[in-house]
C-alpha cells in the first residue's frame, strides 16, 4: 500500500455529523423587576428552572445559503446538567461541502406564550455557528467548545454575528487596556492538551489526568468569576457615562459632543454574565481530510496548446480570450458598483469552434478560391512544410493553418502514401463537400503500408469509407502478418458500426473480413475465438454492456461461417472450450482448498489421471488454444505440479501429436502454466509486441535472440503461459553460484578458447538477448524487474517474464528505467570496459534505432488498446484525465498510453540524440545503486516467505 499523510475531502463520500454535548454556562436569575416589566418571560422554560429541556438544531449553510435541512436532537430529560450526547447526522456528503460550509447551531428553549401569536412554541436560548474546515482547510475533527449568543439564532450568514470563537472587544479610546490574565491563558494551553488528549495523541496516565482535570475547573471557575466582574464593570462604566450624557444634554450641550467612546461596547456585554459554552464533537479520523474542489477537465483548445511538442517545429499559438467591456484579463479585477464583475469558469470555453475560425476555413476551402487547375503543385517553400507535416507521428495534432495546406494540395499528396492519414484528419467531415470530395479521391490514392491502416481504424475515424479502404488494405497482408495485429484489430472492432440486417455484416466491414480470413485459417480462426470470448466475458467496472454485445454479435456470425464453411473446425474450438473448462474448475479448486503445497499436488495429480474427467486420453485429439499448431491427445498426470503462489498456478504437461514432418512416432511434449485469479491480459499484450518487434528486426536482419513465449487469457481472471523449460532465475544462479552468470553459462557450455571460458555461439545469444530485452523493456517501460522475473536458459537465452507493471508504473521507488543488474553485467565479464559490454551497447543502439523507424506502427497499435480492459493502460488513460470514449479517444495526444509509449522513443530529436540519451540511461542503470538495495529487499521478503 502506497503510504500517505493526509485524504482529500472530494475522496470522503460520507455524510457531515456533529455531536451533540454538553451546555455548560451558569444561568443568572432573573430579577423581581424585569419579571414585573416583561411578565411573559416569566412562563419560559429555562426562567422556571436551570434544568429545563432544550433541544438543539444543527444546519448546514454556505455562501450564506442553508444546504438543506435542519436537523434536531431527540428528547432529553435533564437532571444535573444539560447533556445531549447525542449524534446528528445531517443531509449532505463531506464530498458535496465547499470550504465555504459551517454548521448552524440553535439551542431551542420551550414558551407556552408564543410572540406574535404564532403556533410555534421554540424560542431561541441562543444560537452558536462553526465552520467545518479551520482557516488552514482541514476538516474539523474532535471536540469542539462554541460560545453561545444569548437570545439568538445561529447565524448562517458569510460572515456570521455568531461566531463559535469570539472576534476581540475592541475597547474605547479612554479605555484602559485589560490586563493579562495568567490563569486564563493556562486554561486555554490546557485545554489545547486536553484535545490532543482525547485524540489519543498524548499518553494516558490516570491519577495525573484527575488531577489536570481538577485543576482545569477550578481554572475555569475563576475565569468565569473574573469575566462576571469584568462586565459588570463595564455595565457600570457604561451607566454612568450615559448619566453624564443625560445631564449635558439637559444642560444645553451640543449633541454632537457625544463620541465614539460608546463603540467600544460589545453587544453581548449584558450577556457575559451568563457565558454559555456548547460543547460539540465532530468525527475523528486516522489522517487529516484536507479540502478539495471540483476540478474541470482543461478545455481542448488549451490542452492542444500544452500538448504541442516543442520539437516538432510547429510554433503553437496560445488560443486567444477577448473579454468583454468592463471586464480585465489576467488577475485584474474590474469590480463596478453599478455593474459588479463575477468571475466563473466556464467548462464549456473553447470546447466549439471559434465561428470565425469555421468561416475561415470554409472561405480557404471554397470552390470559387481554388485554382482550376487540379493539379495544382506547391512552390519550394510549401513543399519543405508539406514534408514536414508529413514527417509527424500519428500521434502529432495538426494546427489548422497545416490542415488548410493540407487540403489544398490533396490532389497533389494523393501520390504519397505517407500523406492520407494526415489529409483524413485535415478534412472536416461535418461538410458534406469536402468529405464527397475526398471519398471520390482515396480509391485513387497510393497504396498505404499497414501501420497507416491501422491508424485509419482506430477511434477518431468513424467515416465507413475510410476505414472500408484500410480493411482492404489489410486483405494484401498474408495470415502470419495478420495474427501479429490480430489482438489490436479485435478491440479495434469497438469502434465500427455493427448494424446489421438480413444480409448480416457489412461485406467492406472489419469484422466481416476478420471472419472471412479466420475461417479459412484455423490458427488465426482460434485466437479469434479466444479474444472475442474474454471480450463477451468482461464484465468488469470498466466495460459497458454495448460492447459486450458488439463482440458477442461478432462470435455469433462467425460461429454461423464455421458452420456453413467448416463444421468440424467450430467442433473443435467447442472441444478446446470444455477442456479449459475443466482446467478452470480444478484450479480453483485447488487454489481455494487450504491443503499445503504437497496436498495439493497429489490431488492434482490423481484429477488428471482420473479418465473420468477425460484428460489422461483426450477422446479426440485438440489442437492446443494456446499454440493451436499442436494437437494435443492427453496429459502426463506424473509431471504436473503447483507452483508456490497464493494463485497456485498449475503446471501441466500435454501430450502432443507427432505430425507427418517428425520421424519419431513417440509423442512430444508441450507444458504450460494455467492461472485462475489473474488477468493476464497485459503480458498477452506485452508478449504480443515483443513478437512484433522480433519480427520487425528479423525483417532488418538482426536476430537478437528473442523468446516470445506463448500467453493466452482464456477469461477475464484466467488463462495459460508457455512454460519454458530449461530455464532458471537469476536469483537462483545469484544463490548457487554466488551470483555468476559466467559460471552458469561455463558449466554448460565450456570453451577454454572462448570468450570467458564460453562458447562464442553461447555468449553471443546472451549479450543479443540481454540488448533486445533492454531495450523492449525500455520502450513499454516494464517495472517491477526483480531478479526472480529474469530468467536464463542453458544455451544463453536471456528473458522477462510478468508483466505486471508496464508503461512507466513501478511498485517500486527510484527504480531505472532499464533494468542492467551487476548479475547481467556480471555474464558480460563484470565491467563496462570489456569487449562484450561494448558488443552488447552496439546491438542495443541498433535494435533501438531500427525500432524507431517503425515507431508508428507500434504507436498506432497502442492507440487501438486506449479503450480496452488492460490494467495499465486503462491507468494510463485515466491519469490523462479522457475518459475511454469520450472526447480526445484517450491516448491519442501526448499523453495516455500513447503518449508514454512515444516519450521512450524520443521521436522530438534526432536519432543522435535519442541514441546519446539511451547510452546515458543505460549509464544510469549500471550505475544505480537502489537497484541492487531493491533487489536484496526481494530476495530478503521471498525468502520470509518461503
């Protein structure tokens, strides 16, 4: 868990309380002849006894309105002293409050003579306000002591006439000042403590606290005596100066003599004879709640501004606010008397186009300004801009000056097929002419390469003739290209209109051409399959039902394909389906059993033995769900196992069919590792473009030794690993050889001749593997890298394994951004020096720079996953502040999971650069020293653990 000091208020969704206490205060007796001057005081509760019942009423006001309704305590019969203890629970979240909220406290004394002949008995003992946050924006929390105003109501108002905490008395101009009273400022540091004591804040130690407390009353009593005193005092002084005023006048003085000495005098001065106290409690809390405001997503035009890369050449202009007469930019005010000025955010500013802007561009675009010549070329300057605006990446706002160019010389680009993407997005598809115009144009246009397909079907286009076009693009791509992007094309599928009518989909739609495709090819019918069955599945906080029921339509008319074309093949993805289903029952049965480990494996062992659950022998050979080009016959019962999880994943072994191509008639073998409890979506994908980017770089003739295991999520929280075998961590060969790769690698592979005693063929694959996972894990920021998720096979093959944290998210502080531990280095010959740490610098600036020529394509797959389930990146798009769907399509602009993608390529600079700042990370990592501190953490807590 995160560690934290403090919650804000917008995260409390709880409803604001208030305790009612304790009224202390001594009640004076009313005089023989106020009683004879104003007989109906005479009936009123509190005058007939000190004891009499009161009840009080707690409101929330703010901004001087009330924020619902009063609420009251029950009745109570007092004995002693008036004590309520009693919570009140009033009608608004601690979430909803502004800092702006106080609680109106009135406590109601009872009169059977009602004023004014009204119905209702209540007349107010006094009234008292607090506020709910102090002046440091802390929600008030524990005991509070509020002064009570005589007579009156609590005042809701901003600023209140009923203060919980007294302003100061300002005295008269002849008025000395009072004296500091000592035991009065002991009593307020005590009862200072006295708070930090009920908080729990200072130690208990009872017979000291009785006598703090003894002597806290004793304190208070002499101050309540000595204020007595004091506004007696006071009454008199103000007595007699009204006598002199009386007499002058009745001498014939000038009125206007009389001063401003009688200011000084309080309106409460004839109250503090009876100085009540209401005492109240508000809810304590672990940590303090800070107050928060609402906050509104930033306006597009402004977040445009922001986004703009600063090196991309493009000069952005910050969008321009004209106000209205009378009112000032910036932190002036304008405040008029006549016609006051009230300043509000507007969430709406800049989410419409400017008008002017729209009749601009209409104008620029219209058929009467253009040229009759459709071939229309631009001049030297305009072809450098043009070349510019081409050069972007996908995720690369275009300004709108760029977007008219771009339109203007459309004809012109049309021969450029890096140039459609950015004319779609230069087009306005709210005007009929324009989108008739380049829909009459694309049929025409240069054929495209499938990473500007795959852009064209993400979320921003929606035009059926667009993406119609990039489907069939995509139909050039054999089926081996078409299974890389296969996961991206399926969430892809969100974004399409599926309305279907009798003639059933579309025949230009995607997902009628992915159906078309995976029917004639089994392998690419059996992923798609799984994919669109975990999508059916989700039901988790983050999807909606509408997409549940796209993707389930989607299945149901491939299912209606299979069983026109191939009913044998929708057999056996039904059989592939009843096996993980009894693969999904015993792994959680075991996973919730409470045997131990050893328990646990024999009652897997004797399940899968067992031929009623048909697993031993298969009754009909299925190919594998997670590598379908194996057709498995049964399992190996004796080789199954349970890993030490709190999942338990299960190890199990298959027994594969030889096909025509072996010679041995003995079947071979093909294990996995089977979860339940684990979504295992993020490492299909990360899995998925490690197997992209190996192929990527095998196309630019550079084998970094890559091994793309298989994943595949059979569910939402299941699914199967390829387990590689042999493998071993390199915490266990940190353990058993004393942290020395180097002799792991020579004991099974020795070669005196070698470079360090190694197999030149051995250490080759390992400094190429090393290089191509650093930088994999560089580029999709893989964190959580600990010495158990790197493993190392006995040939040299260096590999990472869960994929728990991706995108730049690490559980752990400080963590580098490439993980080069010394263990790694150690296999290199243990220096930065050595010929092998340079080889392996030189494949890493290789494989990144061949990675960044087809950065696009990587991005652009990325972009398709901004509204899927996959844990970081739906992180990613929420820190981004765009919800998935909504405006922007998540993702798409500098930030999101995009946006950090496309930081690790550095794309802004030139390949110079971006190679200089991979060296110096890389630097970085070999230097970082908490690294190596994380690592013995983790080896330390695992081995607890265990």
């Amino acid at each position: 868990m995160d560690t934290y000091s403090f919650a804000t208020s917008r995260q409390v969704d709880f409803p604001v309380y208030v305790k009612i206490n304790q009224l202390e205060g001594k009640q004076t007796t009313v005089s023989q002849s106020t009683l004879i001057r104003h007989p109906e005081i005479r009936h009123i509760g509190s005058v007939q006894s000190p004891t009499s019942e009161l009840y009080v009423t707690a409101q929330l006001w703010a901004e001087s309105k009330p924020l619902g309704l009063p609420t009251q305590t029950a009745h109570a019969f007092f004995k002693g002293e008036r004590n309520w203890d009693q919570w009140l629970q009033l009608p608004v979240n601690i979430q909803d409050c502004p800092i702006t909220a106080q609680v109106a406290l009135t406590v109601w004394d009872l009169s059977p003579i009602p004023k004014d002949g009204r119905l209702d008995h209540s007349v107010p003992f006094g009234g008292t306000t607090i506020p709910l946050f102090d002046e440091h924006g802390a929600l008030r929390k524990g005991r509070q002591k509020c002064k009570i105003y005589r007579r009156k109501v609590a005042d809701g108002q901003s600023p209140s006439k009923t203060p919980h905490i007294p302003t100061p008395r300002r005295r008269g101009r002849n008025e000395a000042p009072e004296p500091t009273d000592p035991e009065k400022e002991e009593l307020e540091r005590l009862q200072d403590l006295l708070k930090k004591h009920e908080m729990g804040e200072l130690p208990t130690n009872d017979w000291l606290d009785q006598l703090v407390f003894k002597r806290m009353s004793e304190l208070n009593a002499g101050v309540e005596d000595a204020a007595r005193k004091r506004a007696n005092q006071r009454k008199t002084t103000k007595r007699l100066a009204q006598e002199r005023l009386d007499d002058s006048k009745q001498n014939g003085a000038v009125s206007g003599a009389h001063d401003s000495d009688d200011e000084f005098h309080s309106d409460n001065d004839l109250d503090e004879e009876e100085r009540f106290r209401l005492t109240i409690e508000f809810p304590r809390w672990d940590f303090p709640i800070i107050f928060a405001d609402h906050e509104y997503d930033t306006p597009k035009a402004i977040r445009d501004f922001q986004n703009t890369p600063s090196g991309s050449g493009v000069t952005a202009k910050q969008p321009e606010m004209r106000y209205g007469p009378g009112i000032a930019a910036g932190n002036a005010v304008v405040d008029d008397a006549e016609f006051p000025v009230i300043r509000i955010f507007d969430p709406e500013q800049f989410t419409r186009e400017n008008p002017c802007e729209i009749k601009h561009r209409r104008l620029v675009r219209s058929e009467r300004n253009a040229q009759p010549d459709t071939d229309m070329k631009p001049n030297a300057k305009l072809r450098d801009e043009l070349n510019e605006i081409l050069s972007y990446g996908p995720t690369q706002e275009l300004t709108a000056q760029q977007k008219d160019v771009l339109w203007s010389f459309r004809r012109h680009l049309s021969r450029d097929k890096r140039a459609l993407t950015k004319v779609v997005k230069a087009t306005d598809w709210s005007n009929q002419k324009e989108a008739r115009a380049l829909t009459e144009l694309i049929p025409r246009w240069a054929e495209i390469d499938v990473d500007a397909a795959l852009e064209l079907l993400g979320p921003t286009i929606d035009n059926p003739v667009v993406r119609a076009y990039a489907v069939d693009r995509l139909r050039k791509a054999d089926d081996n290209e078409l299974q890389l992007y296969l996961l991206q094309l399926v969430q892809a599928l969100k974004f399409e209109n599926h309305e279907t009518g009798e003639e059933g989909l579309s025949p230009t739609s995607l997902a009628k051409f992915l159906i078309d495709r995976a029917t004639n090819n089994f392998n690419l019918g059996n992923f798609l399959h799984w994919f669109l069955m975990v999508e059916c599945d989700d039901r988790g906080p983050d999807t909606n039902a509408t997409n549940r029921k796209r993707f389930a339509r989607v299945e149901y008319h491939f299912m209606l394909e299979l069983e026109a074309r191939d009913p044998e093949q929708r057999k056996l993805l039904l059989k592939q389906a009843e096996m993980i289903a009894i693969l999904q029952k015993i792994a959680k049965d075991i996973r919730f059993g409470r045997d131990n480990r050893l328990n646990k494996i024999e009652r897997l062992k004797k399940f899968l033995a067992d031929p009623k659950n048909d697993l031993i022998t298969l009754p009909q050979p299925v190919p594998l769900p997670l590598a379908p080009e194996n057709i498995i016959t049964g399992v190996y019962p004796e080789e199954a196992n349970v890993f030490k999880s709190s999942l338990s994943p299960l190890l199990i072994a298959f027994k594969v069919q030889p096909s025509a191509a072996q010679n041995s008639p003995s079947p071979s073998k093909y294990s996995i590792i089977f979860k339940t409890g684990d979504d295992l979506r993020q490492d299909q994908l990360v899995i998925q473009i490690i197997t992209l980017i190996d192929s990527l770089l095998l196309k630019e003739n550079l084998d970094l030794k890559l091994t793309p295991y298989r994943i595949l999520a059979t569910a939402p929280a299941a699914g199967a690993v390829q387990f590689i075998s042999p493998s071993v961590a390199l915490s266990t060969i940190s353990t058993k050889y004393r942290g020395s790769v180097t002799a792991y690698l020579q004991q099974h592979n020795p070669d005196p001749s070698g470079p360090l005693g190694i197999r030149k063929e051995t250490m080759d694959t390992y400094i190429k593997s090393c290089a191509g996972y650093c930088v994999i894990t560089y580029i999709l920021g893989v964190g959580d890298r600990h010495l158990d998720n790197l493993l190392l096979q006995p040939n040299g093959r260096f590999f990472h394994i869960d994929f728990g944290f991706i995108l730049g998210r690490d559980p752990k502080p400080f963590a580098p951004l490439i993980k080069l531990a010394k263990e790694m280095l150690e296999g290199m010959g243990g220096s930065v020096q050595t010929e092998q740490y340079r080889q392996f610098r030189q494949y890493c600036f290789t494989a990144y720079t061949a990675l960044r020529k087809n950065s696009n394509l990587i991005l652009n797959l990325f972009s398709l996953m901004v509204q899927s389930s996959v844990q970081d990146v739906r992180l990613a798009e929420e820190a981004q502040g765009v919800a998935a769907g909504g405006e922007g399509h998540g993702g798409l602009g500098v930030g999101g999971a995009v946006g950090k993608v496309r930081e690790r390529f550095h794309l802004d600079v030139s390949e110079e650069d971006a190679l200089r700042i991979l060296d110096q990370t890389l630097s970085d990592s070999v230097n970082a020293l908490f690294g190596v501190v994380i690592d013995r953490l983790h080896e330390f807590v695992q081995g607890w653990r265990a």
